[in-house]
C-alpha cells in the first residue's frame, strides 16, 4: 500500500505542475498570493505532495518536501486541498494571505486493506470472517496490555479479566469456547507468532481478528481458537522525521467495597447465633477492650498509574525506521502490590529496487509484586481472608515477631493477618522478553515475490519467594524462614517462506500463494528452595542451613507445515477464498503426527451486478459463505509417551540400618499413544452492508463449530500415582453463535463523529466426553469442596450445579410438611432454615437433587463506542458490557456462614427471627445444623453489566500557537477508566471471570478492578 501512496503522490504531484503551467495564461487578472503549510491531524507531521485546486478550475499546485505551498488566486476563491488516505478539505480564500490546513485521515480508505495469513487483502475482496479494531478508538483508553484493550473493541472476541491483580493478563476467547482444553487465539506479530501482552498499545498500527476457518486456516493448528494479527508502526518517508511523545498519569480506587460488620455489629451477631444454638456467647463478644479494624481500609489503598511513551520515525525512499521506547508503571489497590515494564522497539525496511529488507526488535522488561496468595485458587485467597478477619483483632503489635497482631483472645478464630501476610512475604516475579525477526522479499519478476522471514522470541523469567519468621498466632505463624527461587527460560523460533503470485486477466483477477514454515520451542527451568537461613535480611540459597530441594524441567516441541492459498475474483462481483495447510506436531506419535486442514469460502458482491439498481443508499452489499477445518495440538508435550519423574524427596527410599537413601522413580503420566489432532469444522455465512456513501457499515455474521475428537484427560482415582488422567480423543462440543457490528459516521462543518457498537452471542454445548459418567465437577470455593459447577454432556461448559431454594421455614409445621414417606427431608431443619427442594421427588436431599442454572457465559455482550470532535475539542465515550451471566458469589458465602466464627456481612443483622420473618436471610445459629451454607441459588448472582469502561475529553491546541516553537500537535485530555458499573451483583466486580476454565465465574476472593481517574498529554515535533 506504501508504494500504492507514493506512486499516486507522485501523479499528483506532475498533475498539480501541469495544471500550474496551464493556469499561466489568467495569472495577469487581479490576484493575491496565498500561502501555508499543510499538516496531518493524526500527528501534526507535515504533508508533502498534497495536491491544491483553485475550484472549479484546472488551476492548482502541490506541497514541497516540507509542507509548504504558495500558490496565485483571487480573493473570492476557494482552494480544495486532496491527498491520498486524507479526507477531501474546501478553504474558502476571503481575501487571506496566509492559509494553513490540517486534513483528517480517511479511516474509510484505510480500512480498505486488513492483514490476513501472510499478506493483506482489500476489505472489499474478504470472503472471509475478518474484524478490524479501531486503534484511534482503543488509543484513548489506558493501559499497558494490548489484550486487555481489546475488549468490546470487536463482535465476537470476548476479553474478561481473571483477576484485577496488577499484570495478570486477561482471558481472551474468539467466537465462545471450542474445546475444553486451551481456548487461547494464536497472536501474530509482525509476521512471527508472538506475545500480544509484550506489545505496548502505543506501537501499534492496526490489529485484524480472523474468526473463522476460512481466514484463519492459513495457520493451522495454533488457529484452532482463532488469529489475532497485530501490525506495529514502521517509518514512513514521505511524512518526514517525526518525534512523538505522550504521557499520563493517573490515581486508582477501589470502586466498591463490601459491607462486613464492625466489632459491635459482630458481637450482636454472634450472640444471635450463640442464643439460638442453646449456647453461651463467646467472651470476646460481651466485653473487653479489643480493636475495631476495618480490614478493607486497611488493605486496600489508592494506587498509583503513569505511562510515558516516546518514538521517533522517518526515512527516506529507500531506508524507513521507527524507533520507540516506553515505561509504564502500577501501584495496586491492594497493597504491596505492583507492576512496572519497560519497553523498547525499533523497526526499519530497506528497500531498492525489486528487493526489500527488514526487521523488527522489541525488548520488555517487567517487574511484578504479587498477592502472597493466590486469587484464583480452590481455598482461601488472601482477599478472602480480609473478609474473614475479626475487627477486633489489631492489625499490629509491636510484642509479636515482624509487628503484625493476631487474635487477641483464646476462643477468637485463629485467622491470619492478611496486612501480615501481604507485606512480610515476598513473592516478585520478573521476565526479560525479546521478539526479533528479520525478512526479506524480493521480486522474482513482475507479481512474482519471493518472502523469507525467521523470528524468535525469547522469554527469561526469575521468581523469587520468601517467608520470614514472624508470630500472629499459635497457628498462623513461622519459626523456620523459607527461601524459593525459580528460573526458567522459554525460546520460540519460526521460519517461514513463501512465493506470492498475482494476476490479472480482462476480468479476472487472482492471487496464489505457497510456502513452508517450522517451529521449534523449548523450555526449560531450574528450581532451588531451602529453609532456616541466618536472617530475614537474606534473601540468598546458600545462606540457608535447613533442608534443601532442587528440580528443574526441560520440554521440546517442534511442527512443520507447508500450505496454500488462492483467492479469485471475477468482474470485482463473485469472489473465492481457497486454502489448505498440512501440519505435523512432535506432540503426537508418528503414526498421528500429520494433519491437513482446508477451507474455501465464496463472497458475492450484489451490488456490482447490472440488475442492483443504481442508488445512493446502499453503497455496497455483500454476501459471504465459508467452511473450513482446523487442528487444535494445545496439549502438553510427551503425551503419548509414559513419563517418569524421580529424586524426589517425597518419593526417595530409605534402607538399611545406616538409613542410605536412594532415588525412587513414579509413573507420573500414563502413555496416551493413540492420540490424535482435535479438529474443529467451521461454518459462517455473513453479510457487509454500506450505506449512504459508506457513512454506514453493517456487518453480521452467524457461525456454527463442531470440534471432533477433543482431547480430554480421564478422571482417574489418587490411588493410581499419576499426576493426571491419560488424554483421549473423546469429546465432541458444538458451538454457535451470531454477532453484529454497525458503524456511522458523520461530519458537519467543525463537528464529526462517529458511533460504533457491536454485539455477539455464543452458546456451546457437549455432545461426548468419552469416559464413563461423562462429567467434570468444578467450581469448588474452598479447598476441593463445596463444588458449584459440573460440565456434562447435553450442557454447556462449566455450568452451575446447584441446590435449588424454596424460601426460609416459618413454622415448625411448615418444616414437618417438607417431608417425603414420613421421613423429614431437612431434619435438622427449624424456622428460619433455608428450605431446599427435592427436586427428583426421590424423597431423599442429597447431591442428586442439584439443578443446572445458567452459567458464567452471557447471553450477549456488547460494546458501544461514541467518538465526537468540534474544532480542538475531542470527546469519547465507551460503553461496555454482558447480559445474562451468572456469577457465584464465594465472598457472599464466605461471610454468611455461621459454622464459623470468622467476620460476617452486615446483611446477618436482618436475618429471620420470630419477629422478624420479612426476610430472606436465615437465622443465625452456630454451628448451621441444616447445612444452609451449601451450595444453592442462595449464593448465585445474575452478573450482567453496563460499564462505562471510558470517558475522555482532549483539547488540542491550535497549530498558529504551536508552530512558533516547532510543535506539530499537543494535545491534553482528561480520562476516567471502570467509571460506573450498573449491575445487580453484590461483590466486588461482576466482569471477573476467574482463569480456570471450570471455575468461570466463580468469584473465590477475586482481585477487583480499580476505577482510574488521569490526565495525559500527547505531543509530536
């Protein structure tokens, strides 16, 4: 496209002189001179070749290297100012003498060519299912993970976060889930598959999200879930040297917080509860001179975010470059908590005559303090235990070792202190990352090019883990300090090569493409641990005098591929797509280790047909129809193939009477030899929509996917030894879904603007497990119990499996009536219990009476973007969010328990009582004999969401100010992120989804997201 720009520069460069020659001949009439400068609004960079026409005439002019022009006219003239890619500008003359023009980028030109497998494509020509981001759009939100970004930006691709901890990347999935296994897309970047999370938003040109078999089948294998084809920014000559820096910074607060009770709230509670059981009340509660801490003040805080960017780019016709380097940096809400990268990224193209070099280097440093303990697992978080702390125990005392209070009386909890555990611990993660390829196209002859290109990424990572002696209480406590510390090193390497052909011929028009590629990775890591070292202020392995434990890892996988395409059209009207790739993974045996995916896909342009009527509503009208095949071969490496682990300490013997010890070895993987590539046929049939001169674009897609032979581990009992069941290639899933994206675009006078929204369903279901029951149970909130989702075939993923509630017993009555053949189905039931239904009438209350209820998947998502421009003024606004997803929440049930003592939410203080029977709480009772705390409906929440995710408004100053000191733009803003959360769900954040794919949903003391509040500055020279 960059050779497509210059040569049209060019032309309309000799064109303006030729008009210019031929206007000499009127120059003698009354006339003035007029002069300026001609700028992007984009960056402020000064525009050479811009073509100037005196309207209405074939009188005009064109700008020089720098921008400049100077042309002859009348007073009462108006000059139209064009260039390619920009939009069209008419500036009456009105007698001035100095005139300086900025045109706006015409983002519907730009959007004309999207990257697919290998090459780009006009838009207009895709058969395909292939989505565009808006980059000027995701460019005003902020934030150092381009992942994350991406959410609502586009149909189809859904981005939640797992956990709002500072670095945790989000879990992206295209098109809902295809497999059980590893929904993660394929990221390309550059050309190389790569880290989208190692990608600064600030470097990045375009982004293209393949969604169906027929774009995506190009890759193979890793596109089973999907392809994300990031561009980064590259030097542009004909824009001349540019410097660009932005900056923002900005506070973040918890946007929530859940209402626990205070000390003199506990106390009423837990003598409620005491009463009610028969029983005395607890000390603590009826006196004493104890603490009244709010664990939520004490643990959460404001943060801080700032980000700085600075790049420089240019060249000349031969040689381009684009050089950039950035830091970003986050204090968490949650304290101690944090995450800081550093980036740096150079990109530079050679090209003279038919040959053509270049590279791409990018090197990301990052440093992370995480939560001590995790918020994703099956017990108890560290956020869970800020619920669960008593607010009478002090956060410090000075007489305990490391500072930090415990229970301050025998019968209290023995809960930790999370301040305690958060701030004493250490646990820092850091990762080196560099992704570097180099290419080299050159052209054999006319439409002939040959394509080499080999990439590498590079990932060093380095965690350090340390727990110091410290007292809280009996329990909670550590006498032997522990020192871990884990280094690993992964390295990816791609090569590919290809020859691209294209044709045309009267009305036929094609492209071929062959090539060949090979992957190699490889991992490795080394682990060290020992304990008792000679203070807390070492942090080093050999200072350590206790046990000691080493192991360490290493896996190697491999494909190679070789593939095709051919696309064609016929008179711009009817359209084919057709690709087929063959991949062979090192992680199958070799009699499964080939795999050949094809696709073909048809588009049909109505609107160019001699029957479409000519007419200015609809611009363009499009059908489209795919169908492809893809592999899936995310799985472990050595499957099929039994492997052994040994020398560990848990599995080493000991012998005879000097107690020699000798290396034992265990099964810890069961050969899986006949495993095979999982494949997922894709179906789409979609439609593109132009109307009233492109101001409106419509695009709607309906897709349907069956993943055959789904690898799936068995269940196996503990008892056999192995780690994890045996993969097979069992399960079967289906999934289909509908998505819809509008745009309109507007521009009247010193105001445009622009609305995009987009909305997308999907639905999965299980048709085959292939083991016997056909189940997997999840969910589990605590320790590996209390499961609350279960995955079966006939039903979707993860789907909440959960007893099903009737209300609260009011009389003793009501409770012998719940009853089934004489036998009381609840008999440790009273008034106030939670009645739970026996739903399958077997008379019998036990795990059979559970009931599927929704899951965490939506019904729909959306996401609705508003951008507004009037003179310097900019405005946006961007809405985001989910209907019809179902969240557990664990916190709710962690607090409403009352077989615990731990602290409890305020709601307790309307719990049913005889006088007061209006509620829906149940009675506290210590102990909860009728087990009201399992896991039911009590506790699942509808999590739908409308977030306005981002508000922004800028001011750009004006350029007669700016150009005095060699600016070309700056531009301040203002910008709230996470804003306002509109939602019926009563903990934290309704949008986190958890990692696990079993746990989705599951709010097990989630990290939540902070709400921003910024100011940034964008500059460019």
């Amino acid at each position: 496209m960059r050779h497509s720009i210059r040569f049209l520069s060019l032309i309309a460069v000799l064109f303006s002189v030729l008009c210019a020659w031929n206007a000499k001949p009127v120059l003698a009439q009354s006339s003035i001179n007029v002069s300026g400068v001609v700028t992007s609004s984009d960056d402020g960079s000064v525009l050479p070749g811009v073509n100037i026409q005196i309207k209405g005439t074939f009188k005009g002019t064109s700008t020089d290297s720098e921008g400049r022009y100077s042309i002859t006219v009348k007073e009462n003239d108006v000059l139209v100012f064009s260039f390619i890619s920009f939009k069209k500008k008419e500036v009456p003359v009105q007698g001035q003498t100095n005139i300086d023009v900025t045109l706006e980028l015409n983002m519907l030109s730009i959007e004309d060519v999207v990257v697919v497998g290998y090459g780009t494509q006009k838009k207009s020509d895709l058969t395909g299912s292939v989505a565009s981001v808006d980059i000027e759009a995701m460019e005003k939100l902020s934030g150092e993970n381009t992942a994350e970004l991406l959410q609502g930006q586009v149909s189809g691709v859904t981005v939640t976060e797992g956990s709002g901890q500072p670095g945790a990347g989000p879990v992206v999935t295209i098109r809902g889930l295809g497999t059980i296994g590893n929904n993660n897309p394929l990221y390309i970047i550059d050309g190389m598959p790569g880290d989208i999370d190692k990608v600064d938003p600030n470097n990045i040109e375009s982004i293209d999200v393949l969604k169906d078999a027929a774009s995506a089948a190009i890759y193979g294998s890793r596109a089973s879930n999907g392809v994300v084809i990031v561009k980064t920014k590259r030097g542009n000559a004909q824009q001349g040297s540019t410097i660009k820096f932005d900056a923002y910074s900005g506070v973040q607060s918890l946007s929530k917080r859940i209402d626990l009770a205070n000390r003199e709230q506990y106390n009423s509670i837990s003598k409620q509860m005491y009463e009610n059981a028969g029983l005395d009340p607890l000390d603590y509660t009826t006196g004493g001179n104890y603490s009244d801490t709010d664990w939520q003040e004490a643990f959460f805080q404001p943060g801080f975010e700032q980000k700085y960017n600075i790049s420089i780019a240019g060249g000349s016709d031969e040689l381009t470059y684009s050089v950039s380097g950035g830091f970003y940096d986050q204090e968490g809400i949650a304290i101690n908590t944090s995450h800081s990268k550093v980036n740096f990224r150079v990109n530079t193209d050679y090209t003279r005559g038919r040959l053509k070099l270049g590279e791409s280097f990018s090197y990301v440093r990052t440093n992370t303090n995480n939560l001590t303990r995790p918020d994703n697992g099956g017990g108890y978080g560290i956020i869970y235990q800020v619920m669960d702390n008593l607010p009478h125990t002090s956060i410090y005392n000075s007489e305990n070792e490391g500072g930090y209070g415990g229970p301050a009386h025998p019968d209290m909890p023995k809960s930790s202190n999370p301040v305690a555990s958060q701030m004493l611990t250490t646990n820092e993660g850091q990762t080196d990352f560099i992704q570097a390829n180099v290419y080299g196209e050159y052209e054999v002859i006319d439409n002939l090019v040959y394509e080499l290109r080999f990439g590498t990424n590079i990932n060093n990572g380095y965690l350090d883990y340390f727990v110091p002696t410290y007292y809280v209480s009996s329990i909670y406590k550590n006498e032997i300090s522990y020192l871990a510390q884990n280094r690993s090193r992964n390295v990816e390497t791609s090569l590919y090569t290809l020859l691209r052909y294209t044709g045309n011929y009267q009305k036929h028009s094609y492209n071929l493409m062959a090539g060949y590629s090979q992957e190699r990775g490889e991992y490795r890591s080394s682990n060290a641990a020992i304990d008792d070292l000679p203070s807390n202020d070492i942090h080093a392995l050999s200072a350590g005098g206790g046990s000691a434990s080493v192991s360490g890892w290493v896996y190697e996988n491999t494909m190679r591929s070789q593939f095709g395409r051919i696309t064609y059209s016929y008179d711009d009207r009817y359209l084919f797509t057709g690709n087929i790739r063959r991949d062979g993974s090192s992680r199958f045996a070799k009699k499964n280790r080939y795999g050949v995916f094809p696709s073909a896909s048809l588009g049909w342009r109505i609107t160019n047909e001699d029957f479409f009527p000519d007419n200015s509503v609809i611009t363009d009208l499009k059908a489209r129809l795919s169908w492809g095949k893809l592999g899936n071969q995310s799985i472990g490496d050595y499957q099929f193939i039994p492997t052994v682990s040994s020398g560990s300490n848990y599995i080493n013997y000991v012998f005879g009477s000097d107690q020699n010890i000798y290396n034992g070895g265990i099964v810890t993987n069961f050969a899986a030899s006949d495993i095979k590539w999982e494949t997922t046929t894709s179906r789409n049939i979609g439609l593109d929509l132009a109307l009233l001169e492109d101001q409106v674009q419509f695009t709607a897609d309906y897709y349907f996917n069956t993943t055959t032979d789904m690898l799936v581990n068995i269940p196996i009992p503990a008892t056999s030894g192995s780690a994890a069941g045996p993969l097979t290639n069992g399960g079967e899933m289906e999934t289909e879904g509908v998505e819809f994206a509008i745009k309109y675009s507007k521009g009247e006078g010193d105001w445009t603007y622009n609305l995009r929204a987009n909305v997308s369903t999907s639905r999965n279901t299980i048709t085959q497990l292939g083991f016997k029951d056909e189940a997997f149970t999840g969910g589990f909130i605590e320790y590996d119990t209390h499961p609350t989702t279960r995955t079966v075939v006939g039903s979707e993923v993860a789907r909440f499996y959960l007893y099903e509630t009737d209300g609260l017993f009011q009389t003793e009555e009501e409770v012998a009536s719940h009853s089934s053949n004489s036998n009381l189905l609840q008999p440790n039931a009273a008034p106030g219990d939670i009645r739970f239904k026996d739903t399958n009438g077997d008379g019998i209350l036990d795990e059979d009476d559970k009931v599927y209820m929704g899951s965490a998947a939506p019904d729909f998502e959306y996401g609705i973007t508003f951008n507004s421009n009037y003179k310097n003024f900019d405005f946006s606004l961007f809405l985001q969010g989910m209907y019809g997803n179902k969240m557990y929440n664990g916190t709710k049930f962690l607090t409403h328990r009352t077989d615990r003592n731990t602290n409890f939410s305020t709601e307790l203080l309307n719990a049913w009582t005889p006088g007061n029977m209006d509620t829906d709480i149940p009675r506290n009772i210590s102990g909860d004999p009728n087990n009201n705390a399992r896991p039911s409906d009590r506790f699942l929440e509808d999590a739908s969401y409308l977030r306005v995710k981002n508000l922004q408004v800028g001011y750009k100053l004006p350029g007669k100010f700016l150009n005095e000191y060699g600016i070309k733009k700056l531009r301040v803003y203002m910008s709230f992120q996470n804003l306002l959360t509109l939602t019926k769900y009563s903990g934290f954040d309704p949008s986190l989804s958890n990692f696990s794919l079993f746990r989705r949903g599951v709010d097990s003391g989630l990290y939540p997201l902070a709400r921003t509040a910024m100011i940034g500055i964008q500059t460019s020279f």
